[in-house]
C-alpha cells in the first residue's frame, strides 16, 4: 500500500516562487508506487481549480499530485449537489449588468447601481465576462457586504463589514448548493479572529475553534486519521510550522523545511535568529528531521545549537532544458521578485556603468512587486531606459536564461538561490553578490560565474563587463555550469535524497522505545 507523503504551505499562486518549485517538483517525483504525494494548502482562494489545472497543463506539476485545500475539502465534504438551482438562478441575475430599476454606471468591467440616487452597490466581473463578486452599501455609501462567487456560478463567500470602520466582522463560507459550511468571525476593532466555526449538514452541532490555526490542526488531524498507513508531512511553508507542530506526533512523521536564511540582518552567523524560521529551531532538539540546502546553513546551525544528527542538506534541483535558443551576447537577465531584500535597485545602478562602457548591452529583469514604481523612477532618473526593461513575471525561465549570455543575483539574503541553478542549466554563467546562502554554495568563482564582494556594485558592474568582452569565458563558464547540474543537481539525486530521509525517519521512529 502506499504512503501518502503531505507537503503543507500556506498557499499556492499563478506565480511561483523559489520554495513552490521545489515543493512541486519533489511532489511530482514522488508520484510513483511506492508513494501518494498529496499538497496542502490553507489559504482561501476562489480559483483553486483553475490555478492547480494551470500547473498540470504546463508541467510544473503532475496530474497523479492531489492538491487539497482545507476551505475546498469542506465545501467538497458538506456539498450535497451540484449547483442549486436557486444558487444559479441567482447567479444569472447578478451576472446581469443592466437589471431591475437601476440606474448604472458603466465601466466595462465593473458597474456602479443606483436607486433613487442612493448608491446600492459595485459590481466587477473579470475580462472573460465572468462575475467576480458583489458590494453592497448602506445609504451613507459605506460598504456593509461583499459577496464573491465561483467561476462556476455560485457565491462562494460573504464578508459582512461593521459600520463604524468598515472592517470585517464576519466571513461566511458556501457549498455550491448555497449551504454555509464555515463562519469566520473577526474583532472589527484589532482585525483578530474571535471564533470559527464548522457546520456539518448532516450533524446538528456546530464545531467551534477559537481561530483558523485551531481549525487547520483540526483537518491536519481528520486528515491523518483517515490514512491506513502512517502518512509523512513534510513542511514548506513557514506559515503552516505550528499548525504542524501542534499535530499528535502519533498521527504523522514530521520533516520540517528551512529554505531560507534564519538569521536577521546581517544575515551572518551571530545574528538573530527571524521570527519564520524561529519556531523550526526551537524543536531541533526534539529530534524531529530538519532540512536546510546547503552545507554551510548547516554547519552554522551545528555551531549555533550543535550537531545532534537530524539537521540535513538536501539541495534544490532543475530539470535540463528541452531545447536551446541562441544566445544574445549582449543580454543580461534577471528574474527576481520586485522587492527591497533583492536590491534589484543595484543591479540597475551596476547596469548604467555597464551600458556606458558596452554598446548595445540589455538588462531585462523579469518579475513584480512593490518595488516596481520605485524602479521605474530609478530607471528614468538614471536615464537607462534605452537598455534596462522591467518584464512582467515568466513561469518558462528557460525561455529567458536559455537566450541571455549572463545572469545575476543581488539578493541580500536567500536560504538558496534557484534562478542561479536554473541559468546554470541553461548554460549561463551568473554573476552575484557573495551572500548568505546560496551564491557561493553554487558558484565556483571564475569557473562557473563571478562572485563579488556584498554590495561592492562597481565590482559587480566590472564582472559583468568582463564576461560581456570575453565570449570565450562566457562559453567556458556556461559549459562548467552546466555541467555542475548535470552532477550535482539532478532530479534524481533530489528524490534519492529525499526518500532517503523518509525511510530513516521511519526506521528511527520504530527503535524508540514505547512510554
């Protein structure tokens, strides 16, 4: 029989990031015999289906991977039906954009409704034509209610807003036969969750939780409890650590995941630990399996809270690309979340000596962010225009790597640093700031890109040059990368790795003695 492998995060989107990729893939490589890779997820979001359906039609992920999420998993569990057909009727009236007695303000996509002169309510539907949601407001125009509808036709969720603020108080959640299975209810002066509750049809008792925490342990365990053989949980979000935590040890192996830096600034050995990764190392001593990707995270921890056998590297891997595109000697890529910790600002700035000095030279940076107005006017301000452009974000970073002849990374602090495997898979040579941790564990200087000092942007400027002139160190480096991959970070060697552990955590478990 197999044994299912849950992975938890908080949430998956349209847009993945570092830690996503991985945990899709290694869901993906454990869709064999011997396994049951099954995704969890604990956010709410209205187009699950359409994002995880996206994901199988790409290939990010495999269609044998279930993706389960604990709103869908109720509203599934407590639905009797399909649509009602009072909830499509409903539907079909409020898809309407000109109904009733109104009077309407047209946009296009979204729609004022008047009566009388009074403001009723807001609609917006999507570019598709498909009803997005509904707010409704008294008659001094404050909004007391929202409601959010499934791309299937039915509301989904209703937020009920207090008047005094116009802050939420209430979230009530719906099958598609219009039955509320959940109700959330919020502190409308501090924003926090007073309770939550869970509805079951056929049950007339209400479950009560004092917060969603509570009430995501409590399917965790459902969840568990339902399996024939012990399942594993392997955490990936940080936002779903203490949910996993507080799980019955008996119900689940637990392997828990760093995949980031866990000190605060500076972000060396020394510093604070940060409040994500916190709760992880306070129960390394419990003995519970801990995964970091590189070796000097590892030896960091061992200095900081000694080495007791159950902190483990396991290193990201990347598929090698399909197929090659030919390579633009005066591209440089970049493919980076528009945040403050990337300094994508200083990449530019590195840029504006590169343009000066190389004809023709391009820097095209791949992402978005709060940050993306900011780099705008940075980009204007330094008149760098004619060769830096903000893209919006890609899920084909081979399409990018593949044709750009360098790459870099200015990040500030990374637990790893995936776009530098990916570049390297590409053939790509990557320049980058010599931070923790990441870039040194992956780039060999001068053999497979450039490290420089953290922060030195001259020098980065200059090593960015250097490859640009050198068609030959391009060629060599990018080979070298390459083959680095093809070593060291396989897909194979990822899974090995990982089915390795698995089956020690069982065996370990098995010897402990019984209380």
């Amino acid at each position: 029989m197999k044994r299912t492998v849950f992975m938890t995060t908080w949430g998956i989107s349209d847009t993945l990031d570092d830690t996503t990729k991985e945990l899709l893939q290694r869901a993906s490589l454990f869709a064999n015999d011997e396994y049951r890779p099954v995704i969890l997820t604990m956010d709410f979001k209205i187009n699950y289906d359409e994002i995880i359906k996206g994901l199988y039609a790409t290939g990010w992920l495999k269609k044998e991977v279930e993706v389960i999420n604990v709103f869908d998993y109720y509203r599934q569990k407590f639905s009797s039906k399909e649509v009602s057909a009072a909830q499509k009727a409903q539907y079909e009236q409020n898809i309407k954009k000109y109904e009733g007695d109104y009077w309407v303000q047209d946009g296009d996509t979204i729609a004022r409704y008047f009566q009388n002169g009074s403001y009723i309510k807001y609609k917006q539907w999507d570019e598709d034509g498909v009803l997005k949601f509904i707010d409704y407001f008294d008659e001094n125009r404050v909004r007391i209610r929202k409601e959010e509808y499934n791309p299937k036709g039915y509301k989904i969720r209703e937020t009920l807003y207090h008047p005094a603020n116009n802050k939420k108080n209430q979230e009530r959640f719906f099958t598609p036969d219009g039955f509320c299975y959940c109700t959330n209810w919020f502190n409308y002066q501090t924003d926090k969750q007073q309770a939550l509750f869970l509805f079951d049809p056929a049950h007339k008792k209400a479950e009560d939780f004092s917060n969603r925490k509570d009430f995501q342990i409590y399917w965790l365990e459902e969840l568990c409890r339902t399996e024939v053989v012990k399942p594993v949980i392997i955490v990936d979000g940080v936002l779903t650590v203490n949910r996993v935590i507080q799980l019955d040890d008996d119900l689940a192996y637990k392997i828990y995941n760093i995949h980031q830096n866990h000190f605060e600034a500076p972000y060396t050995l020394g510093s604070d630990h940060n409040k994500a990764t916190k709760p992880i190392l306070d129960i390394v001593s419990k003995g519970f399996p801990i995964v970091v990707p590189t070796s000097q995270q590892q030896l960091d921890l061992h200095k900081e809270i000694g080495n007791r056998g159950n902190i483990h590297v396991i290193s990201p891997s990347v598929e090698m690309p399909r197929a090659k595109n030919e390579k633009n000697s005066l591209l440089v890529s970049m493919i980076a979340d528009f945040t403050a910790e990337n300094r994508i600002g200083q990449a530019i700035e590195a840029f504006m000596e590169v343009a000066r000095d190389i004809p023709g030279a391009k820097l095209e940076i791949y992402g978005s962010g709060e940050e993306e107005d900011k780099l705008k006017k940075l980009i204007k301000k330094l008149k760098v225009a004619h060769g830096v452009k903000l893209k919006e974000p890609v899920q084909d970073t081979d399409a990018v790597y593949s044709k750009s002849a360098v790459s870099i990374v200015t990040a500030e602090a990374k637990g790893f640093v995936q776009s530098i495997l990916e570049s390297f898979a590409n053939g790509t040579p990557v320049v980058a700031y010599d931070t923790n941790y990441g870039p040194a564990q992956l780039i060999q200087n001068e053999e497979t890109g450039y490290l420089v000092q953290d922060g030195e942007i001259e020098a980065l400027a200059d090593r960015i040059k250097k490859l640009l002139d050198s068609p030959e160190d391009r060629q060599r480096m990018g080979n070298n990368a390459q083959q680095l991959v093809k070593e060291q970070y396989t897909p194979q060697s990822f899974y090995e790795n990982w089915k390795q552990l698995i089956q020690s955590t069982i065996e370990e478990d098995k010897q402990k003695p019984l209380l």
